[in-house]
C-alpha cells in the first residue's frame, strides 16, 4: 500500500509540474458553458429571442396602414421588434442581402379597400437563411390581420360612411348628418369596451416543468443546466489522458524498469488507477469552484455533488484503465479514446439539451456516463439524492475495474 | 519559384497528405465522424422546421357550456394538433385549461384568464405557433361578440354573424433567392464541414509538424536540396490540402446521399480554399508553438469549438444577441458560414463573397507570415 501511494504521489506531482494540457482541458467546458449562456440566456424580460429586425414598406399611408405601423410602437412590441420604415426598392435590396428577418408590405390602396370590405392581402417577405424569426413576423402579422378584420367587421356600417365622406366633396357632404352616425358609433364602443377593457378572454402564460411546478429560468439556471454536461465531458479527457500513461510507460520502456524495483504489477495498476481517479475529482473541484465563482452556478448539496464526481470519475478511471489494456499502442489509444468520448458526450447530452434529440439517440445516451452524470446534477439541484446515477456509474464502474485488473496485470507482466 | 522548386514542395505535400489520409484513423475523423454530426444537426433542423406542422395542443375542457366546444373549433388549425382530456394529463407539451365557468362568463360578460401552460423543454418554436393561434382565436371569438351587440349571449351559439377573414397575410421568400425552404442539410453541411476543417486541420497538421520536428524528420529533410522556406510552404500546402480535401468528401458525401445545395459550387468550394489555407497555416503556427501532442489536441478542440460556436456552425445566427454577432467576426468561421449563406440562401455570386473571401485571405496572409516567422527546424 505504501509503495502504491508513493507512485501515486509521484504520479501527481509529475503530472502537476507540466500543467498546460490539464488546464486547457478545464478552460474548454468553462468557455463552452459561457459562449452557450450568454447565447441562449433571456435576451430580455419574458423574452427569449433577440429583438427581431423587421423592415416595413408602407405603399398606402392610409389611415389604416398607419394604424398597423403603430402596433409596432407599442412598448411591448418595440422590446421584440426593431422595426425600419423604408421604400419597397430599399426594402427588396436589404432582404436580398439577408439584413433583415422580414419585410413587411402594406399593399396601395389599402385603407379604402379596408373601408370597401374587400379581401385585402399583406405580404411578408422572409428571410430564408433564418429558421425561427421571420415565422414569428408572419405570425404576429397574421395576429394584426385578424384583429383587423375584427374591427372592420364590428364597425361595418361606420366604416362605409368615412368610405362615403371620402368620396365626395367636402362642401357637398351632409355634415348635420354626422351625429347620429357618431351617436351609433359611441353606442357601439361603449358596446364594444364591455369585451375589450378588461378583455374578456385572456390568456395566462406560465411555463412548467415535468412535475408541473412553475419555473423561471435565469441565466445562472442555464449555467447551471450546462456546466456539469460540458464537466463530465471534458473529465473523460482528462482521465484518458492520464490514463494513457499505462500504454506510454510500456511503449519507452519505463514499466520494464519498474518492475526490476521491489514493486508488485498489482501496485502499479490500483497507483495508476488511483491516479486518474484522484485527479479527475481534483478536476472537478476545480471546476465547481470556477463554475460557481464565474457562472455563479449551483450545484445543489455540494457534499451530494462530490459523491457523483467521485463515482463518475472513478467510472471514468475504471474505463479507461480497461481501453488501455486492451489496445496495442498510443496510436491506437488516441484513435478509439477521443472518438467514444465524443460519442459518449453527443449521446449522453454533453453537447445537446437530450429532449432536443430523437428518441433513439437518447436511448442509447443511458448507457453513457455522460447522461448518468447530468442526471445526477440535474435531480440535485432539484434537491432530490441522485442514488439511481450513483448506484449505475458505481456498478458499472466496479464492473468495469473487474475487467480491467486483470486484463492488464497480463499486459503488465514483463 | 523554379519549376523545380515548385515541384519538390509539392511533392513534400502530396507525401504529408499521403501519410496523413494513411493513418488508420483518417476517415474516421475526417468523414465519418462529421458525417454522424451532419445527420444529427440535419435532423434536429429539420424537426425546427417541422415543429409547427406537429405543434400539439392539449385543451381541457371543463365547461359547463357549450362556448367552451366553440372555443375549441376556433382554435384548430392545419398546422395544430388538438388532444382533448378530461382533466391536467402527467404528460403534455403545451396546455390550455377551460374552467368549468367558461360558458357562464362569457355569457354574464364577465371577463376571465384561460389558464395556458407550456411545458418547459418542449419546442419553443410549436409553443410559439400554439400560443399566437390561441391569440388569434381569442381576436376571433371577441369580434364576433362586438359584431353581436348588446343581444343575450345564451342564444349567441343558435345563430350570430360569422367572422370573415377580410385581411390576408401572404408570405414568400425575396426574390431571386430560394424558392423553397432549404432543408435541414443544406443548414448542417456547411456548419460541419467548416467546424471539422478547423479540427481536423489544426490537430493532425499541428501534431505531425510536431512530431516531424521531434523525430528530426524536418532536419533530414534540409540535407535535400530543400530549405527551410521549402519545407514550411510545403507544410502549409499539405495542411491546406488535407482540409480542402476533406471537405470535398464531406460536400460529395451531402450531395449523393442528403441533396445539399450550395449554390454555387465552384463560389462555395472557393470560400472553402480560403478557409482551410488560414487554418493550415494555424495549424503549423500552432505545431509549431506547442512542445505536447495534448496541447495541441487541447487548443485545436478549445479554438474550433469557440470558433464553430461565434461563427454560427452550430446554431442559426438569428438567435444569437446583437453583441455576440459583433464579437464573432473575429472567427474565421463567421467569416466563412457568412459567403456560404450568400450563396445558399441569396443566391450570391463573387461580388457579394468578396468581401468574406477579403478578410479570408488576410487572414491567411496574417496567419502564415506568423507562422513562418514561429516555424523551426529542432526544438
């Protein structure tokens, strides 16, 4: 045991002294986690998209078409949309060169068509290099369109008779008439504000999570969400190239040296175990206290997070402690290694939010450590004890080591 | 540049690139690899798209009435699938709840707030579209109520006027553009295919001008009449090669098996040169700085993922903050997803990738007068 902690110490201290590899593994989860907060974060209060760039070519400048204009200004809206009037030519030009997420054309003509009742078209125009934006556009203009249609519709009759003012000339229009015709109008907003002040349908919005508790998602949340994703994965590579040692010692000849000293295989291997074990919950340490100085994320009971970080870097030792015996060489160690980490990562959830992926992927993210992982972060920051996660990556890490013992005391024998 | 000389640096490439395309482990990196991240970005781009066509809605419907049946019509839409339950289901996406009092208030004019939940993790995309339609229905209903009057609203559902759509929106792509919308593809390629470039470039280019220099390849080979100059352009050309060569499979590979459009290929390949000259000549700065294979594994991962991320390989620019767009011009993959969108999506010709090529080429310019000056025979 003595001889095994002093290789152990060694080992550390070996690897401590040429640092730069190490840490540059730990800078990558910690800027992917910041590039993917401050890109994903709440743009705004209630909101979760950037302000929309909208173009709008107004060819009526009607009563009507200004009225449109102006559902824009409303605050509500100018937090969501940032809208530039322009002519249709200017208009065009930008869209083809992608500068906006939509244009907006209100057709000539379109107040009095309004006025006359008749089907009236407006165009969107959208961006084909976006996916999300110029469908929201469409769908607020869809939004405005019905409301107009609404108002049109209530206000029939009001409506033909601004259509018949418009018409004729002034000294020939019968103004003493004009105020029954308000009468019936004021009678009819009256009317009308029975339904709209307060609205008489609304709709409460909230969002829930699985166990339909309401949530809200603030940018530490997101940190919070990604950190331990990006953790684990980068905690594979750490391991694995640690672990690598076991192969580079035997290819130049260090391990044959070894063993002429009093030192037992079985040392060497549980020390080199031991070593990636340590070191990769030394990682996460470093790691957490960099998340939550940074990011300001939380991890749920900090006693509770160790215990999963030293559980799945032990899996993370045992793992690769059996890869190492079984390939021939460092060449071989780096083309499988970086690959199944890679997968393990994509599958686990380290790359992607997992209720984003198809259902097939996710099945097979169970058998990654990586899921196992976030899992377990997620359920505490939840505040519930993640002793599933614990219990698979502690089993299948026993397991793993199980295999790997022996595998390389025979690749270990000189 | 003799003709000789020419050759001899060529011929150095072609042997790099030929090492390089032998190891074991090439095709893995180089073409299976992206190939598995095309068809999983392909895919989740193209469920955004689908999102509205599947959007799911799931309504109970408590009322007492027969408003809240109405109600329920007013919301359907093609695009929107309606799933009735008797009462809050342990699994939904997105849910609307009409109380049992539903009817009674309409009818006493009473106002109410329906409750809507939407499901956090479920598309944003579908919540949106569910969430606008509902808007809509209730712009519907309330219309219809005004254009009713002052009547009594228990008789409302035997007969009242019908809502007419009167205005229309229309909506298209601009012209001269794309007329139909790109597939899921056409947005994963380019993104992979630009990201792994940046990888692949910088991790086997770096580690082999490393180890070249560990093993005294590069001091062997100033005995031929090869120098120093010689052997870093003919580094840089093989680096160059193996990334331009790269993409050519991966753009082959989306063509036969995924339909990707380009554009304009010869445009889209050009931007691709461009591209894989500046990481070439990253990739030999980089092998040429660090002294460890797992450095160089370690910053050719660090760069290409910050660079994949600010320069759009990984998810549409449109949902990226103002300010993020602004800091990301200083990835070289901002600079080369832009002209390959120009071409996709616009339809651009050389005029509008001018401008990226510029910056491109600079770049390269940049990157290989560093990396020349930092480039060294023996450690």
């Amino acid at each position: 045991m003595r001889r095994l902690l002093l290789v152990l110490a060694n080992d550390v201290r070996r690897h401590l002294k040429a640092p730069m590899a190490i840490l540059i593994f730990m800078v990558i989860p910690l800027g992917m986690t910041g590039l993917i907060g401050v890109i994903f974060a709440p743009q705004t209060e209630g909101s979760e998209l950037p302000p929309i760039s909208v173009l709008l070519v107004d060819n009526d400048k009607g009563l009507a078409s200004k009225l449109l204009v102006g559902a824009f200004d409303v605050d509500q809206m100018k937090e969501m949309f940032q809208v530039t009037v322009t002519d249709e030519a200017d208009g065009r030009k930008r869209m083809g060169r992608g500068k906006a997420s939509a244009m907006v054309v209100i057709p000539e003509g379109f107040t009095l068509d309004l006025l006359d009742a008749k089907p009236v078209t407006l165009l969107v125009v959208k961006n084909p290099s976006e996916q999300f934006l110029p469908d929201v556009v469409e769908e607020f203009m869809n939004t405005m369109a019905v409301m107009l249609s609404g108002v049109v519709q209530a206000f029939a009759e009001e409506v033909r008779g601004i259509r018949a003012m418009l018409d004729r000339p002034v000294e020939s229009f019968p103004w003493d008439k004009l105020g029954p015709e308000f009468g019936k109008a004021q009678k009819k907003v009256v009317a009308a504000r029975t339904y709209l002040d307060p609205l008489i349908l609304r709709l409460k919005a909230e969002e829930t999570k699985a166990a339909g508790a309401r949530t809200s998602f603030t940018q530490a949340d997101l940190f919070s969400a990604v950190l331990p994703g990006m953790a684990v994965m980068f905690l594979l590579f750490i391991v694995q190239t640690l672990m690598r040692d076991i192969i580079s010692e035997r290819e130049d000849g260090k391990l044959r040296r070894m063993l002429t000293t009093p030192l037992r295989p079985i040392e060497l291997i549980g020390a080199r175990i031991a070593g990636g074990w340590v070191m990769g919950i030394a990682v996460l340490l470093v790691m957490v206290a960099a998340g939550t100085l940074i990011f300001r994320a939380t991890w749920g009971p900090l006693g509770g997070f160790l215990l999963l970080g030293a559980v799945a870097s032990f899996w993370a030792a045992a793992f690769f402690a059996l890869l190492h015996a079984l390939v021939r060489n460092r060449n071989q160690s780096g083309a499988f290694s970086a690959p199944i980490i890679l997968a393990f990562s994509l599958f686990g959830g380290s790359m992607m939010n997992l209720e984003a992926m198809p259902k097939a992927f996710r099945t097979v993210g169970i058998l990654t450590p990586n899921r196992w992982f976030i899992d377990g972060a997620a359920l505490l920051r939840d505040g519930r004890f993640p002793f599933v996660p614990i219990l698979i990556l502690a089993g299948s890490g026993i397991l793993l080591l199980a295999l790997a013992v022996p595998a390389l005391r025979r690749r270990t024998s000189v | 540049m003799t003709m000789r000389r020419a050759k001899r640096i060529l011929h150095v490439a072609g042997n790099d690139l030929r090492i390089m395309v032998g190891d074991k482990a090439f095709f893995f990196w180089t073409l299976a690899f992206p190939i598995f991240f095309i068809v999983m970005f392909g895919l989740l781009y193209k469920s955004g798209e689908n999102a509205p066509a599947v959007a799911e809605l799931t309504v109970v419907n408590l009322d007492e009435g027969r408003w809240g049946g109405y109600f329920v019509e007013k919301i359907k839409a093609p695009n929107l699938t309606i799933k009735t339950a008797d009462a809050e289901p342990a699994e939904y996406s997105r849910l609307l709840v009409l109380p049992a009092d539903f009817s009674a208030r309409i009818e006493a004019r009473r106002d109410q707030a329906l409750a809507f939940k939407k499901r956090s993790g479920a598309s944003v995309k579908a919540a949106a579209r569910v969430e606008t339609r509902l808007y809509q229905s209730i712009a519907r209903v309330i219309s219809e109520l005004v254009l009713y009057g002052e009547g009594d609203l228990t008789k409302f559902l035997d007969g009242h006027p019908e809502f007419r759509d009167i205005v229309r929106v229309e909506s298209r792509f601009p012209e001269k553009t794309v007329t139909v919308v790109p597939s899921g593809f056409d947005h994963s390629i380019p993104g992979t295919t630009i990201q792994f470039i940046m990888m692949m470039v910088i991790i086997y280019g770096g580690v082999t001008v490393l180890e070249d220099r560990k093993k005294g390849v590069l001091a062997r080979m100033l005995f031929s009449p090869l120098s120093t100059a010689d052997v870093f352009q003919a580094k840089l050309l093989g680096r160059w090669s193996l990334g331009f060569l790269q993409a050519l499979m991966l753009i082959v590979v989306g063509k036969i098996f995924f339909g990707l459009n380009l554009g304009s290929l010869p445009l889209a390949l050009l931007v691709i040169a461009v591209f894989a000259l500046a990481m070439a000549a990253l990739s030999v700065f980089i092998g040429s700085l660090c002294t460890k294979e797992d450095m160089i594994i370690g910053l050719a991962v660090l760069l290409a993922n910050m660079f994949a991320g600010l320069g759009g390989c990984w998810w549409p620019n449109e949902i990226v903050p103002p300010a993020v767009r602004r800091v990301a011009m200083i990835s070289p993959a901002h600079w080369a997803m832009d002209a390959l969108h120009k071409l996709r999506f616009f339809q651009g010709g050389f005029a509008d990738i001018l401008p990226n090529l510029g910056v491109l080429l600079a770049l390269s310019v940049v990157l290989a007068v560093v990396a020349g000056r930092a480039f060294k025979i023996r450690d």
